[in-house]
C-alpha cells in the first residue's frame, strides 16, 4: 500500500485508437490516486496503437502492455487482464476517453467509506459537455436496469473478490458485457452506486455502441429479458 491506498488495477483495452491513446494514458498517469498499475492489452491493432503503448510502457513502470495475437473483442481482452491484476480493486478506462485528475481518489474514498462493491460515476461528453446520465441518474437504478444501461463503463471502479464471485465477465455476451455485469451486481444484491460528480470525459463519436449497434441492441435485449445470447452477430 501507498499511504494506506489499496493497490487499484486500471485495465484498458484498445484497438486502433492511435489518434485518442495518448490522452486516456495521460489521464490515468496523472491521477492523484498513487497505488495504481495500469494494464493495457492491445486487441491485434492494425495502426500504431500497439507501437504508442509500447512507449509508455518502456518509461513508466506502472504500466504493462500485453498483445492478442488476434482480435478477441472487448469482453475476453477484459478478462485477460483482470487475470494478470494483482490489486483488490479494478477500474476500467477505454481508450478514447479521459479520466480527471481526481477521479480514481474520488471513488476509492465513496468505495472505502460506504463499502460499496462497486460504483461508477457520471461523465461529461466530449465536445458538448452534456452530464449522462441526465435527468435518468435520480431515478432508481434497479427500474431503470430493466429499460437500459445507467452506468458508465469506463468508469467503473469494483472489488477484485467480487468479480471473481461473479467469474469475470460474462464471455457469452460479446457486446453489452457492462450492462450484463451491473444487471448482476444489482439482482444478486451487491452494494452498487453512480457517484454525482463528472469524473470521466466520454467520446460518443465512432465508438463501439455507434459502429455496432446492432450488435448493442441484440446483447443489450438478451440482458432486459434475463436470457443467454444463441447467435453471434
């Protein structure tokens, strides 16, 4: 421990993010929260992501880089790094968003205070600055589990020992793996909470729920009517 922190795991995925990287590394090399490793596993990028990752590796040791040698997708890339965390704790950041400098410190005081198993926070997307969730985050969270996703992924800070319990996350659902983990946290009771404060800048342009929605739409239903997804999109 640093100070009494417990060691937080950061595990980021990334594939072909080279113009965006930068910035979600920068963000989390920054955090006011010291007792932190960050994970980067590179999907089988075909730009320069792997190269940019591999910089940062070479000049900070908090940082290990791992390499699919083939494009496994967001959910087994996750899980493939919480198998090689050594923290009590995992947060996520995606590659095309940023972190504030606070944020990480932030949740870790909610989490230790209120014991919470996992929390998430609300975000400012970029280019508009509009809050999400809006006017949704003062409704209860289990009504609106059964309409949509309120959490923010990349913002999600939860005990290691209880994404064990749950064995990771859930490889079946390719797509809307986030929204197939919180809807469990909740229904099997876990202490769960999005903290009302922006701690994360969220890119909503060309990211993975607009280039497949789709694919969204079908694993995010499979999760409102309780069932395993049977075909592969």
């Amino acid at each position: 421990m640093i100070n009494n922190q417990p060691l937080v795991s950061v595990i980021l995925s990334v594939y072909n993010s080279d113009t965006s990287i930068s910035k979600a590394i920068e963000s989390l090399l920054a955090q006011s929260y010291k007792n932190l490793e960050i994970l980067i596993i590179d999907d089988a990028s075909t730009d320069k992501s792997y190269e940019i990752c591999s910089e940062y590796e070479k000049q900070h040791k908090k940082i290990s880089l791992f390499r699919n040698k083939e494009n496994l997708g967001l959910t087994a890339s996750l899980n493939i790094l919480i198998g090689h965390s050594k923290g009590d704790y995992i947060a996520r950041q995606d590659a095309d968003d940023v972190s504030t400098r606070d944020r990480l410190e932030v949740q870790m005081k909610q989490v230790i205070k209120m014991n919470l198993d996992a929390c998430c926070s609300r975000a400012l997307v970029m280019d508009t600055n509009r809050v999400i969730p809006g006017f949704s985050y003062f409704l209860p969270i289990k009504l609106l589990l059964k309409y949509k996703n309120p959490f923010i992924h990349g913002t999600l800070v939860i005990k290691k020992e209880v994404l064990n319990q749950l064995k990771g996350y859930d490889e079946m659902f390719v797509f809307a793996q986030d929204y197939k983990l919180m809807s469990d946290l909740v229904k099997r009771r876990y202490k769960v909470k999005i903290i009302n404060r922006t701690l994360y800048q969220l890119n909503m342009e060309n990211n993975i729920s607009n280039i497949f929605k789709k694919e969204q739409e079908y694993y995010s239903k499979c999760v409102k009517q309780n069932i395993q997804p049977t075909k592969q999109l």
